[in-house]
C-alpha cells in the first residue's frame, strides 16, 4: 500500500457495503431476539450527520430507533449568551466566533444581524485566529465568543496558558459532554435504554468521566466512531448488551478514544477552567456541565469584565410556536414543529438547531426529510 | 461543523505548529500539535486547528481484519454486487 495513502486506504473500507449489509443482518437478528422496543440516543451533531446521509434509520428494524441528543453546540448555547454578545457588539466591541454561532439568534437577533447594524462581528476558524487579529489592533477591544464542547476547549485554555493579549476577553459558554450525557442517562423522562457516546468528545475526556454515571444508571454506551460501519457496529453492540443483559462501557472507536484520553488536552483545561453548572438553552440546567475561567483568569473572563448576566433568559427563549429545547433533546422530530421548513428554513433560521450544520433540524433540511421516522415508544 | 475532526498526515513540524495533508489537495501548515504527540508521517485528528489525537492505525486495520472475518463465507459475486448497488450502476 502506498505510504502516502496509509489511512485514508483503510477509511474507504469503513464505508464497505458487503460489511454494511452483514452488520445490517446482524443487527436485524438480535433484535428479532429482544423484540421489545429500544431506543438508543447519540449525543453529536456529526452522529447525527451519518445516519442521517447514510440513511441508517431505514436499515433498522421496526423495535429499533435511534434519536438524536443535546449535541450540537450552537443549539445547547444559551440565548442569554448571544444576547449579551450582540449587546457588547453593538457597544463597539469587536466580537469574534464560529461561523454557525454568529448565526444563531438570541432573544432579539443574532451577531449577523448586529453586523448588518453597523457592529464589527467576525467569523474565525479557531481561537489562534482570534488573537492574530487581537494582536494586530492593539487599540480595539475584542471579544471571543468561545463556544463548543470539551473537544473545542483545550485549545482554547492552551492559549490562554500562553498568554493573549491584553485588549483580548472570553465569553466562555463551553459545555461538557461527560455530564449531559450522564444527566440524561440517570434521568428516565426520555426512555432512552442505550447511548452512543461522542467519540471526538472522548478522544479528548477518555471514557474515564462517563464510568461514575455508568454505575449509578447500567446502561449500556458504546464510544463510536463516524462512519457509516462505525456506527452500524455500535448499535449492533448495544443490542447485544441489551440481548445478554450485560451493560457495559464498549469502545468501538479504538483508532482514536482511549480510557484515559487526552491527558495532556485534559491538564491544559484543569489548569485554566472551573465546572460549573451549564444551562443548556430551553432545556435545564445541568450540574458540573459548564465551564468558567478560573479565579486567575478573571480578567480575560467578560463576565467579570463587563458584567454580563447568565443563565435562563428572561424574554422568552424561541420564536413563538418553535419546538427548539425538544427536537435538542430529541423528544420530537424536526418535521413535528410546525415552524420546519415553513417559516425556519436553512436559508432563513428562526432556531438553532436550523442554523448550524450539526443542528438535527439543518442536518433533516438538507437531506430533505419531511416525514416523521416511525418510532417504537413514546 | 464544530465538534467535526478530520484525519490529515503530518509532512512537517516546526515547533509547536505543523503542516498537514489532508488529502485532495488540502494542506494547513499552522495546525497546533502541543497536545499530542505527533511525528512526521502520524496521522492526527484535527478539530478547530489543532490536532486532538494521533490515530492509531493499527487499531483501524484489526477491525478491517475483524471484519474481514465476518464477512469471508460471502462470496466474490456478493461483494461485488453490494458494490456496484451503492455505485448506482451495473458491471
């Protein structure tokens, strides 16, 4: 094999039909076996991607449904969050973020709509981007809005231990993953019998922080990888653990999550970030699933700087008749909100989960799914 | 995408930044690498411009093998067949 070509030779063959079909029989039979319904929950945008591109949910069986969870950044991040950006963007400050979160409206308006006012609002890649041009203009005040989950945070702390500079300030609305995920696996309210688990999220955490929440609910996840077999073969395992009556922690995505994982990506974040707890927008507030700069940190943190509000909005959430907070936590479909692709479309959002492309709503508009997929439990 | 890594191949390190090849023409040369430990020719993950892992390749082909294995009483023409079912055309 071509040295060159190493691994993107052995990726193709995550996509293999041959092994597709046979994980589709496999999964087909084992259920036959269970013959109750299951539903499994996936905690990622990009999860939500493959299945959905690859058409996943018309390979399962009819007592087999997969529902997308609470991961999507730009969804999960707090309206009073942006609102408070979009304040602070029209004050003068120079706002920078991710291009779905500029997207995203708050209660009143989104960063966009605040550029069209006249604010300076601009669209980085990654915060490397935001200190170059904090560095360039010494004499403006910039703001980044760091957003995303524990997989987006290290870099952002690993900055920040190196120094940034001076007229450079964080929003940091930085979520983490371990303790949603464990949030929805000890409550019962959505009926979820089995997860997987982000395997970017836990390239980065390692399947260590998952293990306290495992214990206290027994049920089975698997760390998934995202390809089409990737994910096939985790459901498979699922089914078999639910089949043997046997939960366990699996790892299906050996190439890249480990028990431990990142340690070094993990000492970066200890060093410069608190958990708190993290309201997570029209749902609740989860315990220890926000971030904060530390004491030490504070005057890079815009909360303290410029005293910004958090948590819950006091205006209301959502455009009015919006189903955001369910279709996050995947207690609908996007085709059940009567705003889908009526008046929230991809190219005029009214919510989040329509504005960024890890949103189950755009993921749904984008392959042109308006049917609701049929679901074995409600 | 936000939480989205892509694999590309290391092909040069300078200090705590690298250039790496992401396939079909797509090279980045100030990827950070201070959170892993990367050498010249390691496949990384790279999220939000700096690598998050360095995958290991060894674990991707054990399932190939694994899958190899399943799938080995299936014969030629199947195989082939499935193929040219998600290709969207005959032989």
């Amino acid at each position: 094999m071509d040295q060159k070509d190493r691994l993107p030779q052995i990726l193709k063959y995550y996509k293999n039909p041959t092994v597709a079909r046979k994980l589709t029989e496999m999964i087909h039979d084992i259920a036959k076996k269970i013959e109750e319904g299951i539903s499994i929950m996936h905690v990622c945008g990009s999860h939500e991607w493959t299945i959905t591109h690859y058409g996943i949910r018309s390979l399962l069986p009819d007592n087999v449904e997969v529902r997308a969870g609470p991961g999507c950044p730009v969804c999960i991040t707090p309206a009073t969050d942006i609102d408070e950006a979009v304040k602070l963007a029209l004050d003068g400050i120079v706002v920078m973020t991710y291009g779905d979160m500029s997207r995203s409206r708050g209660s009143k308006m989104s960063l966009q709509d605040a550029k069209a006012l006249g604010a300076d609002v601009r669209v980085v890649y990654g915060v490397q981007d935001a200190i170059t041009m904090a560095k360039k203009e010494p004499n403006k005040e910039f703001l980044f809005f760091a957003v995303g989950m524990d997989t987006t945070a290290p870099a952002t702390a690993f900055e920040i231990l190196n120094g940034v500079p001076n007229n450079l300030s964080f929003l940091v609305s930085y979520r983490y993953t371990p303790s949603i995920q464990g949030s929805v696996m000890e409550s019962n309210v959505l009926g979820i019998d089995a997860f997987i688990s982000a395997g970017h999220s836990a390239t980065i955490t390692g399947m260590k922080p998952y293990y306290e929440y495992f214990l206290r609910s027994r049920k089975p996840i698997v760390f998934s990888g995202f390809e089409p077999i990737d994910v096939l073969l985790s459901i498979y395992m699922l089914l078999k653990q639910i089949y043997e009556n046997k939960p366990k922690m699996e790892n299906e995505y050996t190439r890249s999550v480990t028990w431990e994982g990142n340690v070094k990506a993990q000492q970066v974040m200890e060093k410069v970030f608190d958990l708190e707890d993290g309201y997570v927008r029209g749902v609740a507030i989860f315990p220890k699933a926000g971030f904060r700069l530390k004491d030490e940190f504070r005057h890079l943190d815009a909360r303290e700087k410029y005293g910004l509000k958090r948590g819950i909005s006091e205006e209301s959430e959502y455009v009015a008749g919006a189903r955001c907070g369910e279709v996050v936590m995947g207690l609908i479909d996007p085709p059940e909100c009567p705003l889908y692709m009526k008046k929230c479309t991809p190219e005029d959002p009214k919510g989040a989960p329509m504005v960024s492309q890890e949103g189950t709503c755009w993921i749904w508009a984008h392959h042109k799914i308006m049917n609701v997929s049929p679901r074995c439990r409600r | 995408m936000m939480c989205v890594a892509y694999p590309g191949r290391v092909i040069e390190i300078r200090g705590e930044f690298a250039k790496v090849d992401f396939g079909a023409g797509t090279i980045r040369d100030n990827i950070l690498i201070s959170l892993v430990d990367a050498k010249i020719g390691d496949y990384v993950l790279v999220h939000a411009g700096y690598a998050i892992q360095v995958v290991d390749e060894n674990e991707a082909r054990k399932m190939i093998e694994m899958w190899e294995e399943m799938t080995k009483e299936l014969s030629e023409e199947q195989k082939k067949k499935d193929f040219y079912e998600v290709i969207g055309r005959g032989e």
